[in-house]
C-alpha cells in the first residue's frame, strides 16, 4: 500500500523522504520516491511504500501529528 505525501519541503530528494518515513518499529519501506517536474524541481509531494498494510497505517498514526498530509492509496 501507498502512502500520499503532501507538504513535502522542495529541497527533498527521494533520500530525504526516505529518512523521515524510516521507522525501524514499522517495518521495512519499498520505495519512497518525491514526485518531479521535467525541469527536476520537486511537485510538493510524494509516495512512501511499505511492506505491509499494517506498516502503512501505523505510519499514518505516528506522522498524523506532523506537518505532512497523508492518504494511503
């Protein structure tokens, strides 16, 4: 399952995003990847792929605080 990252800052690279989903508690991520203009300026948001659905909607628990807008896909 996918998570929707709104809010994320434009200087993030795919690393970034990464690293503020990363949360040894929730398991592993597949992929976290910053959407990108052709002109390779970051859009604003995001997707974040766990392994397991369960991870995904503890991430949405533990970040629902924060300054990011989530929606699992």
């Amino acid at each position: 399952m996918n998570l929707f990252v709104k809010n994320v800052p434009l200087d993030w690279s795919h690393r970034d995003l990464y690293m503020a989903f990363h949360n040894a508690d929730l398991g592993s991520i597949v992929s976290a990847r910053v959407s990108i203009k052709a002109t390779y300026e970051s859009r604003g948001y995001g997707f974040v792929q766990y392994k397991t659905s369960e991870a995904t909607a503890k991430a949405i628990e533990l970040v629902s605080e924060s300054e990011f807008d989530l929606l699992a896909e």
